[in-house]
C-alpha cells in the first residue's frame, strides 16, 4: 500500500498534505507515528473517569494533529467533539465519541496497513 | 548572544510548548535543522524553561490548549515578567475563534498561525520573526553606538577649537586638558568638603568638558596684545580683557544649541572665569556667590596652570611657589572654600598632572559617554530597565536566600505560587508552583484546610488593611513544624478592588512556640499527673459557666479512700503511682468537654455539662474509677452538686460538693452524694473550717503537690 493509497482509505486529503508538508517522507513518517499517539488513549479513559475537561483536551489534540495530517474523516468527527465537550458533557457526547471512536480504528487499520509494507 | 549573520553564530533556541508529542516532533522535524530546540509538554514546563534560560530562547512556539497551564496562562507570566518584550512568541492553534486570536495578540504574541499550517509558511514565519528581533536588538545597539560617537566627535570638536586658541596664545597643548583635570579634581573633592557644593557626575563631567573653552574669546583678540612679551599697557589691558565677553557672545550667537547644557555651561565659564570672590575682577564685577561655581572653579584652575606654565611674558614657577601665591591672594581672591579645597589637594595636583596622558581623558571620555547615555533614557529604556529589574530581581533573591525565611508571591490570574529559593530548598518545592490550591504536596504539607484559610483571610482584608498574620503547623520530611504566615493582599486599583494575589513570608516559629507551650503546660497543669491543676480548672470553669449561664453542669470533687494507708504500707513512691494511675482513669473517663484537675493531694474534680440526668454520667464515671491498682484496692468517695441546685458561682458550687464529699465521708466512704440542703453548714473536707480534728483519717494534706 502507498501513502497514497493509505490517505484514501482512512478517508484524508493527501494532496493537501503534500502540499502543506512539502516531502512525502516527513509526511509518512508521521503518519506511521501517529500509531504511537497517546490522545486517543487519553480520550477513553478520561471519558471512563468522567473527567470532560481532560476529555476536550484529549479530542482537541486529536483534531490538531488530524488537522496536520489532513486525516480529514477523523478530523472532523474530532473537531464535532472537541466543541461538543467544550461546553462539557452533554446529551450528544457518547454518541460523538463513537464515532470518533469508528474513524479512529478506520484510520489506525489504514495506517497499519502503510506500516505493513514499510517496516521501518 | 549574537544574533547577527545567522549563519556565524551560535545556533539560536527555540521553544516548542504544545501537549501533543505528534505535534512537537513535526515542529522539531522542520526547524531541527536550523536551531536548536527545547520542548515543553505543558504551559508550567514551558515558564520554568522560560525562566531558567532567560533570554538564551530566541523564539517560543505556543500552542493554547495544554493541561496544567494554557497558552494564556504561559503569556500571563510572561507579561509579568516582561519577557515578552525580548522573547517573540507565534502562537499555533487549532483555536480560530477571532476572540481567541485577539486575546494572544493583545498579550503580545508577534504571529497567531492555525492549523493545519503550511510547513513552509511556518518555517518562513519562524525565521522572520527571529530576524526581526535580532534586527531590533542591532537597531538598539546602532544607536547606542552612534550617541557614543557623537559623544565622541563632539568631544573632539571642543579639542580642536580649544587648541586653535591655545596655539594663537602660544601655550603649550597641555593647558585645556590641565584645565580640565584641575577643574575635575576641584569640583570632586569640593563635593566632599560640604555637600552645598556637590554635583552629580553628570554636571561635573560638563563643566569639564564646558572649561576646554574658557578662553575661546581669545580667538578674536589681535595676534600682537595677545602674544606680548613682557608687561601690556591699561589699554591692552583693557583689549585683552573683552576675551570674557567676546567667548560668551559667540556662545549667545550660535544660531543653534542654546539650550545645550553644555553650552549654557561653556557661557558661564567664559564670561566669568576672570571674576573674583572680592568683586574685583572683571568683566562684570561679580561678587561671592554671584559667580557660578563653574567659573570660580575654572578660574582658579586657570591660574595655577598659568603660573606653573611658561608664557612669553614669564617663566613657570614652582608648585610650591604658585599654590603660595594662591593662597596669598597674588591672583586676587578666591572662594575660602575653595582655597581650603585647594589646600587639601595640594599634594595630589603635581601627580594628576603629570600622569595627565591621554590614557586618562580616554577614561574621562568614556565616563561622560556613559553619563551622555544615561541621559538618553528613551533610547535604550527598555534594555536599562531591564538590568535595572534584574539588579532588583539579583538584591530580591540575594536578601530572601539570606534571611532564611519562606517568601512567597501569590497571583491569582492563573493562578500560581512562587517561592523565594530558599522557600523552595527549605520545603522540597518547585519554585514556582501552579495552582497551590489542588497541588498534592502542598496540600500534604499544609494540610487541607490551612491555605484555605489563609487565603479567605487574605481575600477578607481590605485596601487599607491588606495585612493579615496566620500560625499554622506545615510538615516537613514528616515533621510538623508551627509556622507564622504574615502575608500582604494585593488589591487591583479598580473601583471595586480585585483581589490579584499576595506577597508574604513564613517564618518556623515551632521553637519559640514549644517553649512558650511549655511554659503555658507548666502554668496549667499538674506535673504528676498533667492533670490541670486547681487554679487553671476554676478558671476554664468559671468561663464556662459565664458563656452559658443556663447550661446544665455538674461538680464533682472525689478523693481515695485509705490513700493514707497506701502511703504508709507501701511507701510515698507507690502513692504517686497511685495518683498517677488515677489520673489516667480519670481521663478515660470523662469525654471531650469535660473538665478534669488534680486539686491536690489525692482530691480530683471534675466538671461536666449533662444533657438529661447528671447522675447517668456521674454514675458512670464513679464506677469507672474504682478497681484494683497493683495491690492497692481503689475506692473513691466523691460529692457532687448541679448548677441547678446552688447557682453558678464557683466558689459556691466547690463548696457545696465539698460538703456533699464530707457527708460521703461520714456515713461510710466508696460512694457519691449529691448536694442537698441537709447537708448546709456541714464541715468541710478539703478546707475544714475549725481545726483539723473534723479532718478524716486518711486525708494526706498536703504532700504529693508537687
């Protein structure tokens, strides 16, 4: 699979990144870091703790680096989120976070797939 | 630091804070290469950073949303501190809210870049941005360099035209720099001798560089008056005079300038430095104090360097001879304080002058170019200010190191805590701490409640009463320890005031405090049994009862039957384990309220607030107390009395129980009895009235007080 190929699957904009980073290298290096990301992490369990503030803290870091990334489709459910939680937990979290939680194992599967056939 | 020629020069830092480790290392990714880079994954990290490296960052990446301390947060402290006036800041944010971006720009920030960012507008915005600031800081030192020349060239112009009119006078080239090396020693020491006549280093400094033109005037006086050998004539006299008044009009006429301090100076100099503190010189006839101390200073300088020189019409006289011409008034008459000045320096002139080489005025140049820029404040202000709050920052931690005492600085906005270093050292914390309020170890060494306290006390205080004191226990490695807090509210100048913070210091008082404990301890209580001894218990009693004058309370004296015997059969040893041994029974059982006290000898009270029956707690009490110590049968006999039976005076109620324990006594010991009016008039067990025989057996007066 190329990066190429990778961006469509997990749904991204990968002229735009290519455009914005300017290397195809940099740009696949982090994607493949984007394995070892802790925010995703940190959003499941401050959403367990109950703890929202962390939780907006965790979805807004992940929408930051999605937006570096240009993973569009992640990007955008996180970005729903991060204003969701902005204002603190509401009717409409657990559902947001779901999906936040769909894309991001899209995501992650494409991005294993790149790794997959270029170990590093 | 230098900052020029990108390419030379050390490589330049920048600070990266962002939480995410993904984005930091993109970052890196493209910057690495060129600079040096810091990280900081939360906004205290990134002001400890910012304050231990100071202006060695050349550049401070900001992201907004991070935990412990946001963006703001970090540009809050850093306009504080001021650092934003030397470190720019490009905030990088997924935040595109236009409040968001107003609110960094109008905390200083030079760029506000969202996400996602173009690597190469970023970059190129990274490198501008730490050029413009390296350009700004070249600009200071431009000018800083430019006001130094023209310190300079102006320096070199009064020489030059001075010694166009020293080789029209034929005198040596030494005389202006003579002059001014006089004139400095004159008005220095002048200074020392009383204070009317002290100048600060920046009038001296102009009167020196002001003398270099004494006798400009002389430029316009013809060649034959001005270079006569021998004696001139009243007329030529009368030409070589104008020399005063024709200097200080070409001063008057520079079509420029007139405001100069240098030239208002040079003007005085010129015009009165032949005048004499007699009224006797010239042009004008001044007298004493009339004469600017410039002149008259300048004027003595004038002559001694004329008389120790070679003219056409004279040879040079001797030190010795010339400073005694002075001083004889040959030259016409000086102030007699500047004869004595004269007198005092005397020894010293000779050396100056001869060491007089160009060395030297380079210094003197040097120190007027420092004394040229401290005028220009506006210049270089903000870089003087600077040192000058790093001076006080330097004093400030220098006296709070050395005066051992906890200092502490509390902002409100954000909210954050920072300790002196010795505070620091002293208490194992960070010196600066963010929110104090929720930080565990703070909390552990405070306890919960304490900074609370003392935050709602300072928060209680007003504008004109900003000051509150507060003793509180702190632990430290596991010790407690009394401290006193004595800390200051800050109150913003709005209308109302806001509370922003406060200053203060804790200082360990736990010796002081143990041994003023100590003695309270000794003053209260019983040293057998650290019981409280009689006279403190009326007191807390008497107090209690006065509080609640409609309380339900009790009074119960009781004493051990057949102490006597216990003494006796096994030694007065025993009997004060006996005593102490009750003591502690006692304690077990009386509750929190209760009021327990050795009396004496082998009496106790107790006192105690009942909520039904006095009897239930009494009962229990009494049966509490009886049992087996070692060999020794305990058995008690106690009276009692309620306030609801004699009132609430103590005395009355001690005497009444007292009555009630004789009455116990009579009809058999090891029981209790209340107080009642049968036993009015009854004889007294502790205080008997007349005589000891009504005493029973046992009681052992006396001993065992102590």
């Amino acid at each position: 699979m190329t990066l190429k190929e990778c961006y469509t699957a997990l749904e991204g904009d990968y002229e735009e990144v290519i455009t914005r980073l300017r290397s195809e290298k940099m740009v696949q290096k982090f994607v493949l870091k984007f394995l070892n990301d802790k925010s995703h992490e940190l959003l499941v369990t401050s959403m367990e703790t109950k703890n929202y503030e962390e939780a907006f803290r965790a979805a807004h870091t992940i929408k930051g680096v999605c937006q570096n990334l240009s993973f569009t489709r992640l990007y955008e459910s996180s970005h729903i989120l991060t204003e969701n939680l902005r204002t603190g937990y509401g009717d409409e979290t657990d559902g947001l976070v779901q999906r936040v939680e769909k894309d991001y194992q899209q995501t992650i599967a494409a991005i294993k797939e790149l790794q997959a056939e270029n170990p590093s | 630091m230098s900052f020029i020629n990108g390419k030379k020069s050390p490589r330049q830092t920048i600070l990266i804070a962002d939480d995410s480790e993904m984005n930091r290392s993109i970052l890196t990714d493209m910057l690495g290469d060129e600079y040096e880079i810091m990280e900081a994954e939360n906004g205290v990290e990134a002001v400890s950073i910012l304050q231990k490296y100071g202006n060695a960052i050349s550049l401070l990446l900001l992201d907004i949303v991070m935990p412990e301390m946001d963006g703001f947060g970090v540009l809050n402290v850093m306009n504080k501190h001021r650092w934003i006036e030397d470190i720019p800041v490009i905030v990088i944010s997924a935040e595109t809210a236009s409040t968001h971006v107003e609110r960094a720009y109008e905390l200083g920030v030079t760029e506000f870049i969202s996400r996602p960012f173009d690597a190469l507008i970023l970059h190129r915005r990274v490198v501008n941005t730490i050029l413009l600031y390296a350009k700004q800081k070249k600009l200071i030192d431009l000018v800083t360099d430019q006001i130094y020349e023209k310190e300079q060239q102006s320096g070199l112009m009064v020489d030059i035209l001075s010694h166009i009119v020293e080789f029209r006078n034929g005198e040596s080239g030494q005389h202006v720099l003579h002059i001014r090396t006089l004139t400095e020693l004159l008005l220095k020491h002048l200074g020392h001798i009383d204070s009317k006549y002290q100048f600060p280093r920046s009038e001296i400094s102009l009167i020196c560089t002001a003398s270099a033109l004494h006798d400009i005037g002389k430029i316009a006086i013809p060649g034959e008056v001005l270079n006569k050998p021998g004696r001139l004539t009243d007329e030529e006299f009368e030409i070589m005079k104008k020399h005063t008044l024709i200097g200080a009009e070409m001063l008057k006429a520079l079509p420029m300038h007139q405001e100069e301090p240098l030239v208002k100076k040079a003007y005085e100099i010129c015009r009165w430095h032949h005048e004499r503190y007699d009224g006797r010189g010239y042009p004008d006839g001044l007298k004493g104090e009339e004469i600017p101390v410039s002149a008259q200073v300048v004027a003595l300088a004038d002559v001694y360097d004329a008389l120790t020189s070679e003219r056409v019409y004279k040879k040079a006289f001797t030190h010795d001879v010339a400073i005694q011409m002075i001083l004889e008034g040959k030259c016409g008459q000086f102030n007699p304080m500047l004869m004595e000045c004269l007198r005092e320096i005397e020894s010293v002139l000779q050396e100056e002058l001869q060491g007089d080489s160009d060395v030297r005025t380079s210094m003197r140049q040097m120190q007027n170019v420092a004394e040229e820029l401290l005028h220009h404040e506006e210049l270089s202000a903000s870089e003087r200010t600077l040192q000058l709050l790093e001076h006080e920052r330097m004093k400030y931690r220098f006296y709070a190191d050395m005066s051992e005492e906890i200092q502490f600085e509390y902002t409100v906005a954000p909210s954050m805590v920072t300790l002196s270093a010795y505070g620091a050292r002293k208490l194992g914390l960070d010196e600066i701490l963010m929110d104090p309020h929720n930080n565990e170890k703070v909390q552990e060494m405070m306890g919960t409640g304490t900074l609370r306290a003392i935050s709602n006390e300072l928060r209680g205080t007003t504008p004109e009463h900003p000051q509150v004191k507060y003793d509180h226990e702190v632990c430290i490695n596991g010790e407690k320890r009394w401290m006193r807090t004595i800390g200051r509210a800050m109150w913003s100048a709005d209308e109302p005031p806001r509370y922003m913070g406060a200053i203060g210091k804790t200082t360990d008082i736990h010796d002081e405090r143990t041994r003023i404990d100590a003695l309270v301890q000794m003053a209260s209580h019983d040293s057998m049994t650290g019981l409280f001894n009689h006279n403190y218990a009326k007191e807390r009693i008497r107090e209690r009862l006065q509080n609640r004058p409609n309380g339900k309370f009790a009074l119960a004296i009781f004493d051990l039957d057949h102490f006597k015997s216990a003494n006796d059969n096994y030694g007065h040893m025993f009997g004060d384990k006996v005593l102490i041994h009750m003591a502690e029974r006692l304690r077990r059982s009386i509750r929190g309220g209760d009021i327990a006290a050795r009396v004496g000898g082998d009496e106790f009270l107790i006192f105690l607030e009942y909520k039904e029956e006095a009897e239930t707690a009494i009962q229990r009490i009494f049966t509490s107390l009886e049992g087996t110590f070692e060999d020794f049968q305990i058995s008690v006999s106690m009276g009692v009395v309620r306030t609801d039976m004699v009132g609430i005076d103590y005395d009355e109620l001690f005497h009444a129980a007292d009555q009630a324990l004789y009455a116990v006594k009579r009809s058999g010991r090891g029981k209790y009895r209340f107080y009642d009016d049968s036993m009015y008039g009854m004889l007294s067990v502790i205080s008997p009235i007349d005589g000891s025989e009504e005493k029973p057996a046992d009681q052992t007066g006396e001993r065992g007080m102590l």
